[in-house]
C-alpha cells in the first residue's frame, strides 16, 4: 500500500471521528479508544501537528465532504460518502 501526496500537508491536520465505543470515544472531556491511540502514534510518526475531535456522524461526513476534517477515524462502512 503506498500514498502519493500532490499537494502541501495542511499546517494542522484535522482528524474526526463518531462516538463508537470501545473504539472511538470521549469520556470526561478525553478523547479515548484504540482507534484514537493508533491514530495518535501515526500522526506522531509524522511530525505534523494534529487536533482530534469528536462530531457527530453526519457532521462528520459532511466535514469530510468540504475538507473541513482531513481524516477519519472509524470502522469501515459505518461512514457513507457518497
């Protein structure tokens, strides 16, 4: 598997995700899961300054849609882009 990037990385990298516990979640103002762990060990790998934030689904697709959010956390198919 390989990612070819075109374009500049945005200064900060957006990640959203959906409440889908025990993988994706807030508690007590916390983002937690194992989703969010790994995301946060890739992002780290990379150097790029990130924010994580937690929305609800359909805000979450449409935020993907426009480029307001650049990465998805989540489980395959419970997202529909169309």
């Amino acid at each position: 598997m390989s990612c070819t990037l075109h374009a500049a990385p945005p200064s900060m990298i957006k990640v959203g995700y959906a409440d889908m516990k025990p993988y994706t979640y807030t508690l007590d103002g916390k983002v937690c899961g194992s989703y969010n762990d790994l995301m946060r060990q890739v992002i780290a790998r990379s150097g790029q300054k990130y924010v994580i934030t937690e929305y609800p689904m359909n805000r979450l697709t449409l935020y993907l849609s426009t480029g307001a959010v650049h990465v998805w956390i989540g489980i395959g198919g419970a997202l529909a882009l169309n």
